[in-house]
C-alpha cells in the first residue's frame, strides 16, 4: 500500500521544516552546543510539525553517518537520514524512540511503566528519547507520577510532549520543561509546500486553486497535503481548477460572499432570505457558509483599517499578504469597506459569532443565519441596546427606508407629513385602534352647517390622554390669540353666531333647546371616516422619531435629541443605577427650548431623580448616549402639565340612559353583546 501524502513528504531535516524557524533554529544551536535539554514541550495547532520536529531531534541526537567511512560519532545538526538509527526513526520503529500516544495512555499506571524502563540503557543509538503526543490528556495523577522523573532524568534521556492545548498542563510539569510555541504557517507558506508536492507528483493544478487549499488548510500542513492528495484522487488526470475545489470542499465562493454583503448593505431582508433559500436549493452547508462569511467580514474589517493605514497600493499589498488578505479582491474588499460602517460591520461579525455558538447548542442553522441577516438588515427589528444604538446613528445620519406598503406594490412609500407621521407611529406603538374621539370630532365639523363650529364630546380619559402625550410631540403653548379663536369649552356647545354660549342650559320648552344638536348623538351618528392606514410596526418607531426632528429634514440637537433617545437612555441608566431607572422609568419628557423637562409622576421619584449624585449620574449617561449635555430640570407631573393635559370632569347630569351608553361606548371602544 502506498503511503499518504503527508507521510510521505514529512520532513526529514531542519531545513525541510517550513514556517518555525524559531524552533527548529533553536535546536540546532542546542545540539551543535551539547546543550540539548533534557525535556521539551512542543505547543500548537494541528499540522504544524511538533511530531516531526520531534523525530528529527531525534535522528539528530542518534545519527550515526551515512557509511563506515563517514562515521558521525555525536550528534549533529544535519542527520543523514540513511543509517540504520535514521530510517528507523522515521518508520517510527526504532526502539530507543518511544512514541506514546497521550490520548489513549493517560492513566497513572501507563507513566508508572514508562517510568520504570527509563533508567534503561539505550540499545542501538546514544540517547532514549520519549515522544509523549497529546500530553495535555494525562490525567492528574499521571503528571504527579511524571514530575520526579521530569525533573532529574537519566543523562541519556529526553523528553519532547507535544500538546494542542498547552494551557491544560500544569505548571509544575511546564516549570520542568523547554517550551516552544509552534506557529501558524501563512497562508503563502502552505501554497509553496502544495506547488512543490503538486509538481513531485505530476498533478496538475493552477494557482488559484492552490490558494484556495491552503486557504481552507487554516494553518495545518497536514490538512493542506491531505486535501490535495483527495483532489488528485478524484480528478485523475483532469486539471484541477478553483471551481472544482469548491465544490469538492464545500467552500463558498467569493462570489456569493460579496452579495450577501451587498445585501445586508442595501438593508433588504426580503433579498437575504430568499438568498438563505438559493443556499438550500444548492444543498449549502449553513455553519460551513457562516464559517467562510465571518472569514469575507474579517477581510473587510481588515481593509476598513488597512485603507487608514496608506493610500499607497503596493503598501496595501503588502499589508495584506502579512495579514492573509486576498490581493485579488483588494478592489472589490475596499468598496465593501466603504460602503458598511465599523458599527455596522463590528455588529454583523457579533451576531454571526452568536450564531453559530446557538448552532453548536442545537438550535436550527438556517433559522439562525436567516434572524442574522434580517437582523442586521433591519435593526429596528431587534430591541437590544446595540441594534437601538444603529437605530439612533441611522435616524441622526438620514438613513432610514421608508416603510414598504401594498398600497405602493411593495416600492418605499412616499414621505408625509411630520404630524400625520407622528400621529400614525404612535397608534402603531399604542397597539390599538386610534381613539374614537377623533373621527367623532372631524364627522360632527363636517356636518355641522353654515360652518358653525361642531358641538365637542367629553374629552378622552386620562390614561390614553397620557399614552398620547407620551407618544408624539409636545403641544405648542396657546397664546391669547389661539385662546379666543379656540371653541368653547367641552359641554358647552358654541353659540351659532359665534358668541359666547349662555351659562345655563335652555328650559325644556325654549326652542334653542330643540335648535342645538346634541353633542352625543351627533358624534355617534355622525360616519366615521377610516383612518389613514398606519405605517408598518417596523417602521413606526422610526417615524416617530423622525416626527420629533426639526425642520427640513436635519436632525435634531441639544434636548430635542435627548428626548428622542430617551428609551435608549432608561435602558442605559437600568444598568448604571436601579435607584434611579425606578425613579424616572414613568416619567414624561418634553422640551422647553433647550431645557429638558423631566415629568415625574410622584414626589417620592422627583425627589430621588433630583438628588444632585442622581442628577450627575443622568446627565453623564445622556452626554454618553447622545453627546448632548442639555439643562435638565425635574418637576411634579400634576404641576408640569398643560390646562388641556390635565384632568377634566365633565358633568354628565341631563343625559339620558341611551345617551350615556353612546357615551360610554364611544370612550371605551365597546360594542353591545348579543342577547345569547
């Protein structure tokens, strides 16, 4: 049976060994000294030589020359890898080169044996050298058992433990030994090894194809020799080319990498879950696919900053073959980094990273990476801090889509007006149907003759009235003026030529009694209209946030800002101060200018937010959060609000049952129930 590839081409020297030259140059001055030390612990990732390099110290402290007239009577730095000690190192049955396989001889009474046959002699060569692979997976009574030895060995004895997880040996064991970190090779390194193999062997394979196999190698030579070998297997004689590795090691091409990205930069979630279909139509492995995208964003992420570092494209070059970057895609990399934000990018790289530590959980991979992506198209859709963090740098910088609606066939619906906008987002937030007061009112104006003004019902309760406020923007204060030409006050209907409305009610037989509408029956039998269809619950944050700006479109600063970061600012202050996220979690905020007045529903709570160390605490949060520091000012809810805000009684004495009932229904939203 022929020998695989990556026994048959492991290194025979010190200078075979590709990409640890801090290790093997090392040794070699170790030897040629004699001040070979008496063990070694050899630490890093698959494929990266620690096995080889071991056997090679080996050959190196055992050679015995190549024939009887070039003897080698010590050892030497460059073994001859012919004598009899050579070849038997390297078909690892030489008996004084013991290999232990760690994993599978963990236990106290395997090290008690190896224990007992190292006082041995050596019997062919000049040292015993024991190779101890995977040495982390001794339990804790065998590295107890190993210590005495480790540490006063015979003179003819040395130790090399090589390990994927240094951290997992103890530090007495660590103390008693050399240690060498083993590198991971380039990405160039490992594409020079497969070209020299490729070429020994006669296949036939072209350069991308070679990158892309050292590529997926990451940094493990015997993965890269293995995945070549599998290559030349199933292709034959064919030239191997990019494509056919791709398909062969389930890799994502680059090209579908590119517009995933360009999609999530388009902010088009519809486009990101069809894309997770065409994936599974092509039978895509999705933690493979999430894999190869978090490799793309690294790149990108890279450029992003390499791009800050020089202009300069041969030093960008440069840069980037020191940092694995493919120069091929330099051009199409840097347009990507343009295009994304170091925010936006940062969150993608998190949220794939969550991704897959809830795959390896269980969870569905296709659920996952599809959540990723809307998420990231779409942060509005996500209630955590960060993605309310993008949502605020996305209304500040102008860049929220309009909302898609049938209505428009799917395309981004016109802008409205800041109040309609306003007053839509904040249904949409309240989670129920407007309040029946305002189609009542706008039915009884238009039905009113001659222009007169409408009869105006009892005003809504104050629980929705403070849901209102809450949600959209502060009512300008009235002046004099606005307050004389402002109708009458409620239950008391205006007078038809405009005069002020007498301070009783007209007796039963006056005929003003049966002149004037009644305010109820007119709301209730006046149509409804229907309400403008409210935008998508998607979008109806940003509208609302975007009703608050000021003038012209441009963001708003100072308290307005504030004011509209406030939900971001409790989250924040929630994990600052418990004290004071319960002291001003229900509080209303407004503007005065460039004060900000924070509402405050009890004295216990305005007491407790205006403690000077509390005061402080908020005003450092909201300079964290907005950049702002406006002037804060905390009062009394009963006493910041307006005439209109507060409590009203309206008298209902006069009205009959069915009359109350119209009342009631309108006010609450209610329906008769049927007799059954």
């Amino acid at each position: 049976m022929e020998l695989s590839l990556y026994r048959k081409y492991r290194p025979q020297t010190f200078a075979e060994i590709v990409g640890q030259d801090h290790v093997s140059r090392t040794l070699q001055n170790a030897v040629r000294s004699g001040a070979v030390a008496h063990a070694y612990i050899f630490a890093g990732s698959r494929g990266t030589g620690k096995t080889s390099l071991a056997k090679i110290l080996a050959m190196a402290l055992n050679c015995t020359g190549p024939d009887a007239e070039h003897p080698v009577t010590e050892p030497t730095v460059t073994p001859c890898g012919v004598c009899e000690n050579c070849r038997a190192v390297a078909a690892s049955t030489a008996l004084d080169v013991i290999e232990m396989d760690a994993a599978s001889n963990r236990g106290i009474d395997d090290i008690r044996e190896l224990r007992d046959k190292v006082g041995y002699a050596p019997v062919q060569g000049r040292y015993k050298v024991y190779i101890v692979d995977e040495a982390h997976m001794l339990t804790k009574e065998a590295f107890n058992a190993l210590l005495k030895t480790l540490e006063e060995p015979p003179p003819h004895v040395v130790f090399v433990l090589a390990t994927t997880e240094a951290h997992k040996i103890p530090a007495t064991i660590l103390s008693r030994c050399q240690r060498f970190d083993f590198r991971r090779p380039r990405v160039h390194d490992i594409a020079m090894l497969i070209s020299q193999i490729a070429a020994s062997e006669h296949i036939v394979i072209d350069e991308a194809a070679v990158l892309e196999i050292s590529r997926h190698a990451e940094g493990g030579f015997r993965d890269a020799i293995g995945t070549l070998e599998k290559l030349s297997t199933f292709f034959g004689e064919t030239p191997i080319t990019s494509r056919e590795v791709l398909d062969v090691l389930g890799v994502i091409g680059s090209d579908l990498l590119f517009e995933i990205i360009d999609i999530v930069i388009e902010r088009d979630p519809a486009g990101a879950l069809l894309f997770v279909q065409r994936l599974a139509e092509h039978g895509t492995s999705y933690p493979q696919f999430i894999h190869d995208l978090l490799h793309r964003l690294r790149e990108v992420f890279l450029v992003q900053y390499l791009d800050n570092v020089s202009d300069d494209p041969a030093t960008l070059q440069a840069l980037s073959l020191n940092l694995e970057i493919d120069e091929q895609l330099l051009d199409r990399l840097a347009q990507q980094a343009h295009q994304l934000s170091g925010r936006e990018l940062l969150r993608l790289i998190e949220l794939l990273g969550a991704a897959q530590t809830e795959i390896r959980g269980g969870l569905d991979p296709r659920l996952q990476l599809e959540m990723v992506l809307v998420k990231a198209a779409r942060p509005e859709v996500d209630h955590s801090p960060d993605a309310l963090e993008e949502r605020l740098r996305r209304l500040e910088s102008g860049s929220v889509p309009f909302p898609r609606t049938p209505a428009t066939g799917g395309r981004p619906a016109p802008p409205q007006p800041a109040g309609q906008r306003a007053t839509q987002a904040s249904r949409a937030l309240a989670g129920g149907s407007p309040p029946a007061v305002a189609p009542a009112v706008g039915a009884a104006a238009s039905a009113t003759p001659d222009g007169a003004p409408p009869p105006l019902p009892k005003p809504a309760s104050s629980a929705a009235r403070g849901a209102a406020t809450s949600l959209t923007a502060d009512p300008a204060p009235a002046t004099n003026e606005s307050r004389g030409a402002t109708a009458s006050p409620p239950d008391e209907p205006a007078a038809p030529d405009g005069s002020d409305a007498p301070d009783d009610p007209p007796a039963p037989g006056d005929p003003a009694a049966t002149e004037s509408p009644d305010p109820v029956e007119t709301a209730a039998a006046a149509p409804v209209p229907t309400p403008a269809a409210a935008p998508p619950a998607a979008d109806a944050d940003a509208y609302a946030d975007d009703a608050s700006s000021t003038g012209g479109g441009e963001p708003e600063v100072g308290a307005a800002r504030v004011k509209r970061a406030w939900q971001l600012i409790l989250q924040q202050t929630e994990g600052q101060s418990v004290g004071l996220y319960a002291a001003i979690r229900d509080a209303h905020v407004r503007t005065d200018g460039e004060r900000l007045v924070v509402a405050l529903p009890s004295s216990l709570a305005l007491g407790k937010a205006s403690a000077p160390d509390n005061r402080e605490l908020l005003l450092a949060i909201i300079a964290r959060t907005t950049g702002d520091t406006p002037d804060i000012q905390f009062v009394h809810e009963r006493a910041a609000a307006t005439p209109a805000e507060r409590p009203q009684t309206v008298p209902d004495a006069g009205l009959t049952i069915a009359q109350r009932i119209a009342l009631a229904k309108r006010e609450l939203d209610a329906s008769d129930l049927p007799d059954e």
